[in-house]
C-alpha cells in the first residue's frame, strides 16, 4: 500500500476546485442548499478556492457517474478550461463512480465523505484523536480500495503496466485490515486510560459544550476560561475535546469544548466522533449551542438531539441540559426569533453573544443554579 494515497494533508490548498451536487427526487432544494452551502466552507477550511458549483435535478443516480451524461460532459469543459485540479461531490460516491469520473474529468474526484475525514484528519491535535482519524481513513479506504489501483496506475504507469491481479488488491486489503486491528487496539488501551483520568476527575461539577460545528463552543470556552483554545471562523476547529478548569462564583467546574456535530457525519467517523463525545456522558451540565443566525438552525439542533439520543445521554435532574443561542450581534430580527424560539423550545434558553461578551453573567448565573443539585449531591 502506497502511503501517500492514505492521508493527504496538503492537497487542498490554494487549488482550485469545483462542487458538483445532485437534486435526487426525494430530497428538496432546501436541504441540497443547505449542503452545497456546507460543502463549499468545508473545502474552504481545507484551503481550496471554490470556483463554481454545479448542480443537476435528477430523477436516479446514474450507476456509472452518479449525474447525468450531459452535466459530465459540461463539466468535463469547465474543467479543462479552467484548469480545475478537483472536483468535490456532495454524494459519496461508489469506487466505480470515483474511478469513472475520474477517467472522464482527468481531475481529481472526492466525495463528501473524504472532505470531512481530511478536515478530520488535518485538525486531530492529540494522540487520540489522530488515531481515531487514521482508523477512520483506512476504513474508509478500505471501501474505496479498487479505485486506488487508479491512483497507483498512473504512478506506475507507463507501458507495459497492466493494472493490478486479484491478489495485489488482496494484499493491500489484507494490510488494511492488519492496521485497522492495531489501531482499534491502540484505541481500546487509550480508552482504559481516559476512563482512569475521568475517575479522578470525578468530585468536581462537570459541563460539556456541544453543537454543530462554527457555532462559537470555542469561543464561549474562552470567555468563560478565559484560555486559550484554539478558535477560527472554519468548520471543525476543534475536532478533540478539550477540558479547562474554570471559577464561576468561587465554584469550581471542569469545561469541555467538544468537536462541533455536522449532519451526514460519515460512517466512518462516527465511533471515534462519539468516543471524543464521552464527556457529555458525565457532564453535569450540557450547554448546547446555536448560531441563532444560520437558516437551518432548527435542524442543526435536531441533529445534536439524535446524537445524543444514539449516546443514550438522558437529560433529568442529574445532568441538566441548557440551549444557549449565540452570535445575536449579528442577527437582524431578534425578537422575531426570540419568540419563535420560546415558543418552540421553552424556557431553558439563553440569547448570548460569546464574541461582544452579551448576556454571559446570566449565563453564568444560569451554570451555578442549574449545577446547584449536583453539587449537593458531590459533597
Ligand atoms: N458574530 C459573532 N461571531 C462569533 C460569536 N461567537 C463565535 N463567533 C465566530 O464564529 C466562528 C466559529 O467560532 P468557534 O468558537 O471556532 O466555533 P466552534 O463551535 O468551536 O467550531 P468547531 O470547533 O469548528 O466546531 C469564529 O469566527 C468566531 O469568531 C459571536 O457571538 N458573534
Ligand atoms: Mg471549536
């Protein structure tokens, strides 16, 4: 297995790329919007310039390059007028598809899926967390595996090079599957290990930031620590959990700001995002956070909602959960939205600004009332 192929770290910058997306008949427009909008932040976090974005209605995925005929060929001339050096899909792609698009673009072709791994895998900052990504590549190259030969023939290739036998390609499955085994291994000791440090961590009152990815967790982490956590306007700054010790009121508490949730999170990364999540679990406290700005906010929550629920994180009078609605410096209509807000969620929300530093006493304020059972509980 050729490692280059494995993890790309600076292929991204400064190139320029094209988005290509499809409208499949049970999808609506708003949400492929919604997507394309995420996807085109997304390659921007990895460096690229985002030259144009095409999109096309249709009524099936074509089995060979997932759009139609026609829209490759269009696209085939942009890209060589151009001079595009990838194409992004917003659909995950077979490794046929992949491999035929590819031919036909004579570009580089990703899926959605690969975007977010290399985001992933370009952000991990500890041990644990590049581990965790480097599993989640192999896997995901490990369904990717016959499209790699295409990578590899144009390596080797030249004359005479006849593509690979069965059995290469069973080599490099097989070398695959050995890391993969290593790493869940290496993971399961790093697991025993942290568990063994939360046990310790165990008499202080505990709170976990979490939502969707760039909407301030960072941020408010610094406001309230006061530390130095690292904070960008690109899509999963924070892809590892960090913890702060903070004073609220001469209470002590722990802060964890964890890596920011995204809808259509590949399956891949699945596992190692929750196991980075394992914090919520003995969280007294959850602040849920939401850029009051974005369009789609109801389903940014909605998404942090089911994930919890697939954590099995109950929230009840031990673990208290908290929606902090943030960035209102910037939002226009904002008593519109306060009662809408009310009305949907109730009353268990905040409206603050983490950057301008609104309404941050009465959210600390809002901590130590909230956290005030537990603490009873903890001496
Ligand atoms: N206008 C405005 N911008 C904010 C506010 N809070 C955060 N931001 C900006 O939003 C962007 C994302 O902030 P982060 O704190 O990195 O967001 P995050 O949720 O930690 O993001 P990930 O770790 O990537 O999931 C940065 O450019 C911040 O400056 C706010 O209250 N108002
Ligand atoms: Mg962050």
């Amino acid at each position: 297995m050729n490692k280059i192929y494995m993890f790309e770290k600076n292929d991204y910058i400064k190139q320029k790329v094209i988005i290509v997306a499809a409208i499949l008949k049970f999808k609506n427009q708003e949400q492929v919007k919604n997507e394309i909008n995420e996807l085109n932040y997304l390659a921007q976090t990895l460096g690229a310039k985002v030259i144009k974005i095409f999109v096309q209605n249709i009524k099936n995925k074509n089995p060979r390059t997932f759009i139609g005929k026609g829209k490759i060929e269009e696209i085939k001339k942009f890209i060589i007028l151009k001079k595009i050096k990838i194409a992004i899909f917003n659909e995950n792609l077979s490794p046929s598809q992949l491999k035929n698009i590819e031919q036909l673009f004579k570009s580089k072709v990703v899926d959605r899926t690969k975007v977010i791994l290399d985001i992933f895998y370009k952000r991990a900052k500890t041990s644990y967390a590049k581990t965790q990504i480097k599993l989640a590549q192999y896997k995901y190259y490990l369904s990717k595996l016959p499209k790699l030969w295409t990578h590899l023939e144009k390596q080797r290739g030249g004359i005479g090079f006849r593509g690979p036998g069965e059995s290469e390609i069973e080599t490099d499955r097989r070398n695959i599957r050995t890391s993969i085994n290593k790493l869940t291994n290496k993971i399961k000791l790093i697991d025993k290990q942290m568990e063994t440090q939360r046990k310790h961590r165990k008499h202080i009152l505990r709170i976990s930031l979490l939502g969707y990815t760039n909407v301030g967790k960072s941020t408010l982490m610094n406001v309230l620590s006061n530390a130095n956590v690292y904070v960008e306007n690109k899509f999963f700054s924070t892809v590892d959990t960090t913890v702060r010790k903070i004073k609220i009121r001469n209470k002590i508490f722990l802060v964890s700001d964890t890596v920011g949730f995204i809808t259509n999170l590949p399956h891949q990364l699945r596992t190692s995002f929750k196991s980075t999540l394992y914090e919520m679990k003995e969280s007294d406290l959850l602040i849920h956070l939401i850029d009051i700005n974005k369009n789609s906010f109801i389903k940014d929550i909605t998404c942090v909602e089911n994930i919890l629920l697939e954590l099995c994180i109950k929230i009840g009078t031990n673990k208290k959960l908290i929606k902090v609605f943030n960035k209102i410096d910037k939002c226009n209509n904002l008593n519109t939205k306060k009662y809408f807000i009310y009305k949907k969620y109730g009353n268990k929300i905040i409206f603050v600004s983490a950057i301008k530093t609104h309404n941050i006493e009465l959210l600390n304020q809002k901590i130590c009332y909230l956290t005030a059972y537990s603490e009873l509980i903890l001496r």
